[in-house]
C-alpha cells in the first residue's frame, strides 16, 4: 500500500520546533538585553513575531495537508513570503526578505534538532515524498520500506545512490498526484523505473513471477559471495564497497570484499545539527577501520554542497553543482577541514589502513593547497600520538579537467578513483539531479566510454592505482564493460557486490576486452548498451538487467 506522510505528525513535529525556536529567541533576547544590542535585539523580536502570526501557522499546516513533510512545508512557505517581500517596493520590506530566509534557516535548524521519532509503521509501505533526502531514509525503519517513490531527483541523485546502498529500490522524478495515491496497493519497478497504482491481477502476477526470478537470482550469486574474484580467463578483480551508513560496518557482505573503496564521509554530517567534533568523527572513522583492519578503507574528505546542503550550513548559489562543493568548500573552510584530516589520522593509528581520498578536485592548485593542510593536519597529529602514520592520499577523478591534467600531476597523489556520477554529469553537462534531463545523463554515452579508457590508460602509463566508483562500477552492464576498458578495482554498494561478483566469475576479460574496444567505436549510447545487452542475454545473464531496462 501507498503512504504519505502522517499529517498529524509532521504537524506536531513542526509544532514542537517552532516552541523550541520561541524559547530560544527569549533566551537571546534575554541575553541581548545586556549587551545594549539593539539591532540584534530588533531581530529577534521579528522573529518572534512572524512565528506568532496566525498566517504562517496556517500557511504551513496546509501546505502539509498537501502531503508535504514539516521540513518541506517550511522551505516552501518561507520561500513564498521571501519573494513576497524582495517584490516590495519599500526598501524597508524588500530587505526584510533576507530576514525570513534566515528565520526560515533558524526553524530547520530547530526542526531537525527536535526528536522527530522513528516513525512508527504498523505495515510494510511504498513511501511517496516530493524529494527524498538522506534524513528521511533515516527516520524510518528499513525493514518497512519496501520501496520509494520521489517525485524530484533523478536515478543518480544521492538520495537515491544511499536508498540503493541500503537494497531499498527507488524511482525517481515520477510525476504523480500525491493526493490520489495514500493508501492504495502498488507495485515498484526499480529496473525500468515504472510505478503501477492499483495494479489489476495480470500485472500482480507478473510481478509476483519478477519478484520470484528476483529472489531466486539472489540465492545463486551469494552462494560465491566468499569467492575471490576471478574471471574466467584468471585475471583477479579488486570488488570494493562503498559505503558511509553506519549500518554497512555490520553487514555480512563485509567478508566477500576486498575492502572500502568509497566511505562517504558527508552521510553522518548529513544527518546531524551541527558538525560534528574531532572527537565524535576519531569514533566513527575508528568504527570503520576497525572493521576492516587488514583491508584498506578509502575515506573521502567532506563532500558537501550541490544536491548535498548541510542543513546548519546552508549555501545559496544559482549553480550548486558548478559551485561551492567538495574540496572547494573544505579549502575555504581550513578549520573545519583540518579537524576532519587529523580525525581521520588519529583514527588510523592502530591499523594504517587508511587512505585518504579527495573530492571535486578540478586543478594543480586545490591539490597543492590541500597537501598543504595535509601536512599541517599531520604535524599535529603526530604531536599527540606518534604511532600516527601518513596515509596514502589519492583524488576523485570527476571534473573533466583532471583527465587532460592527469600526467602533469602524477607525481602528487598515489591513486586515483573515478567518480562516474558526476564525471558523466560535468562532461555532458547535464545536472544529475534533475528529472527533465534524466534521459541525457548517461554513463555510457560513448565520450564517457572514452573519457573512461583514458584514464586507465593514463593511470597504467604513470602507474598510479585506479578504481572506479561511480554508480557505474556497480551495475552489472557498467561493471563489465569497466573490465573490459583494463579496469581491475570496482567500488559498489554492498547490493550490487554479489551480482558483480558473480558475473565477473563467468565472465572472460578477453571477450570483455573486444566488446569494450567495440564500445569505443559506437557513436551512440544506446548501441552500446544493446551491444551489452545482447552479449548478456547470449550468457544467460538477462535476470541481472531486466531487458528493457534503460
Ligand atoms: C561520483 O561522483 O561518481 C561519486 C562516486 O561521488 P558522489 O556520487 O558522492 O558525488
Ligand atoms: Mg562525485
């Protein structure tokens, strides 16, 4: 069955931050009061004035009747009176706009540092929300999620990369009327991307059969799980994992891979109300060394910004994805970064299997900036523990610049890892995040397919290590034409590594190998996917794509 979100909740949930907010801006004051602050205190005033007004009580409780969670009502209603007021023509009102922004700013702060419990699910449902965030996943329990259905975002959001790593299928940029649909039976495509409401019996028992065919498929590829890799022709495939849920250090898929690949640092910042401490990330990044002490663990730096804002640190910009994000936004903010390097190096000091990886970099200059802190990070550290150790430091490959800078900046870094999402985002310029243009973002247009065999070509050329882990490594398609371009270290989320696994064990890198060299000849994407698709259909491996997946 279908579900909105519970009404009363989401109203009581905003209705419990909006005290908090009230009591706090009384404290301020308070406070302020002494300090003969009268501009600040004239804020703060406001504030509690525009959250004791009736209109934007009731502004928001309808836009949640609309379907809408309390933290997406407030966005919206904020963001309608701000354009009500920056169209003033008082100068007065119009600069009163920034005010409610910043109100706004303040009520999400207190939104998600007010308990929002679990919700409790009496059934298993099909969640349907308007943009799925990585706090929503959270705040419900997995084991009722069948499956969800969003109607903004697209396949390579985040939202949708973390429900994936979390075996949740979900489908993207659907557009749907949210009122005609709470309550009603539905079925879930995640392989082609289709929603049925109220199916009727024909479509049931398709899918009942699908669901069938699923299960069974499940059963053969984790019977290997504990395998190495191997092809057929014997050439040893790294499987990694990419992980950053707190859940993926107690899984059992742990022993069937070779090690962390991609550990998403941003999730846990994410999912809080401020950053966290040097001491609480030494924790976690403890947690996950541990975990794997003989592995290595390659621990991405912060990589906030485009479709991942922070919600205590919120970025406005016309282009978030051509703007402050990743190593931009940590060079700018070296207090913040540096605490985040020596929590990491102080968190490696029993097992050195820490590396470190960096995102978004698009020049020679942020890497020499960067070292630089490194450095600095190091220093201190190692005044505090001596057993602190350099890690190895390696980038993301993403931002097409690097794949002609790559030979002249060789000597800086020890590996490299390519980030398909967003490589294929920033070279075919097409926002990975926006349901219009889902059907141009493809990762196997043939300029990525090239841009792909490039860097492993470089990457072989100046011996420097590569992985890929992109959504790309871990599809069953993307993964063998990967090895087939002389890629031998996969990064995935822990759903898809039993499935690659698997195919890589009854694959031949020598048949890969010719059908990649045919790859790089195509001009379209869609005959390379057919290409694929055939060369699965003749192995018997069409139950790992679906066909007409796309
Ligand atoms: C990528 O861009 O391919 C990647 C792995 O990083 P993210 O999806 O977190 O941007
Ligand atoms: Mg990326």
């Amino acid at each position: 069955p279908a579900s909105t979100l519970d009404v009363e909740k989401e109203q009581a949930w905003l209705t419990r931050a909006m005290e908090s907010a009230l009591s706090d801006f009384r404290k301020l004051r308070k406070k302020l009061d002494n300090d003969i602050n009268k501009e600040a205190l004239a804020i703060f005033d406001l504030f509690t004035h525009l959250l004791n007004d009736p209109m934007l009580g009731n502004d928001l409780k309808a836009q949640i009747q609309k379907g809408d969670r309390a933290d997406w009502a407030l966005r919206q209603v904020v963001e309608s009176y701000s354009n009500r007021f920056a169209r003033m023509s008082d100068a007065y009102l119009r600069e009163r706009a920034q005010d409610i922004r910043e109100l706004g700013q303040r009520l999400l702060y207190f939104l998600y540092n007010t308990e929002h419990e679990q919700q409790q699910l009496e059934k298993p449902i099909i969640l349907v929300v308007r943009e799925l965030t990585a706090s929503i996943l959270a705040t419900l329990p997995k084991d009722k999620l069948l499956a969800v259905v969003s109607l903004e975002g697209a396949a390579n959001s985040h939202a949708a990369i973390l429900s994936r790593a979390l075996g949740i299928p979900a489908i993207m940029g659907v557009s749907l009327n949210l009122k005609q649909i709470n309550g009603k039976r539905g079925i879930v495509d995640g392989y082609s991307g289709k929603l049925f409401i109220s199916p009727g019996k024909q479509i049931v028992a398709e899918y009942r059969a699908l669901a069938y065919e699923e299960l069974q498929l499940s059963k053969m590829v984790n019977d290997a799980i504990f395998e190495p890799a191997f092809t057929q022709d014997g050439t040893r495939i790294e499987l990694l994992l990419n992980a950053g849920l707190s859940a993926d250090t107690n899984i059992a898929i742990n022993q069937g891979i070779d090690g962390i690949g991609l550990y998403r640092t941003e999730i846990s910042f994410l999912l809080q109300h401020r950053f966290p401490s040097e001491e609480e990330q030494i924790l976690q990044y403890r947690a996950v060394l541990d975990a794997y002490p003989d592995r290595p663990v390659v621990m991405r730096t912060l990589d906030v910004g485009g479709d991942k804002p922070l919600p205590y640190l919120p970025i406005e910009e016309d282009n978030p994805f051509l703007g402050w994000r990743g190593i931009r936004f940590t060079l700018d903010h070296p207090d913040i970064f540096l605490i985040q390097l020596r929590a990491m190096m102080r968190a490696n000091s029993e097992h050195h299997n820490l590396r470190i990886l960096l995102p978004m970099v698009s020049g020679a200059k942020e890497l020499d900036d960067t070292h630089a802190l490194i450095q600095q990070a190091y220093q201190e550290a190692v005044k505090l523990d001596a057993s602190i150790v350099m890690p190895k430091i390696g980038i993301m490959l993403e931002v097409p610049s690097m794949l002609y800078l790559l030979p002249m900046i060789a000597n800086k870094i020890d590996f490299v890892s390519v980030g398909t999402n967003d490589l294929t985002q920033y070279l075919l310029a097409v926002d990975r995040n926006n349901a219009h243009v889902a059907d141009v973002y493809d990762s196997m247009h043939p300029a990525v397919i090239m841009a792909l065999k490039q860097i492993q070509q470089t990457c072989l050329q100046y011996s420097i290590p590569v992985c890929v882990c992109g959504e790309l490594a871990g599809d069953p398609i993307g993964a063998l034409l990967l090895i087939g371009l002389g890629y031998t270290t996969l990064s995935m989320n822990a759903s898809n590594v039993a499935k690659v696994k698997y195919l890589v064990r009854h694959s031949a890198r020598s048949d890969l190998q010719l059908l990649a060299q045919k790859a790089l000849m195509q001009s379209y994407g869609h005959d390379i996917y057919n290409m694929m698709q055939v060369h699965f259909e003749s192995l018997g491996f069409a139950g790992f794509i679906r066909a007409g997946k796309k």
